[in-house]
C-alpha cells in the first residue's frame, strides 16, 4: 500500500485507500448531532462565527493594502510618468470652466425624465 499524502486524509480518501476511518467518524458524530440536537453544534458555531469575524479584520487590511501597492499604485505611476489625467485634475489658471463640452450634444433632455 502507497503512504497517504497529506490531502488524502479526508473525506472518503481514508476509506478507499484502506486508511483509518477517524475523519468520517468525526463528520459522522457531527452529522448526528446537526440531525439529532442541533443546539448542541450552537456553541461551536458561535465560536467558529467569531473566528470568521477575527480573520476578516485581519485578512481584508492586507488585501487591500496589497491589492492597492501591487496595482493601483503602479498604475498611477505609470500613468503619471506617461503625462496621463483622466480625471483633468491639472489646474488651468486660464480656463473659464472646467466643463467638458461634448460634441455630440448627447440625448435631448426630455428624454431623461422617465428613467425608471
């Protein structure tokens, strides 16, 4: 018989490799219990629901940082190197408006009045 490699100990994998059954025993006791009594699974699941909220007040911080280093920034940088403003943030001491004149016109205004 070949050794179980590290994903094999769940699920069903114990079974059809000729393993010990200690993981479906476990689901099995708990399986009972949700059928049974489910009360006794609500400590367990308090406890499983605050670790959920730990993990969230820790993971969600460095994903954003991470995302905003690895691609936002870089973007800006890009874009600021390439002479880029999409937003025409530059100030224009000369201009009369900052109004962006759109030719075409776009859609009649009576046309927007019944939107939904």
């Amino acid at each position: 018989m070949r050794a179980a490699t590290r994903h094999q100990q769940f699920g069903l994998f114990p079974l059809l490799n000729g393993g010990p059954p200690w993981a479906l025993g476990i689901a099995a006791t708990f399986l009972a219990a949700a059928l049974v009594r489910p009360s006794l699974l609500a400590p367990l699941n308090r406890v499983w629901f605050k670790f959920g909220l730990l993990l969230q007040r820790v993971v969600n911080p460095l994903v954003m940082v991470l995302i905003y280093f690895a691609v936002v920034t870089p973007t800006g940088l890009v874009m600021r190197t390439l002479g880029k403003d999409p937003l025409r943030l530059k100030h224009d001491p000369d201009a009369r408006s900052y109004w962006i004149h759109r030719d075409p016109p776009g859609p009649e205004r009576e046309s927007m009045q019944n939107q939904f």
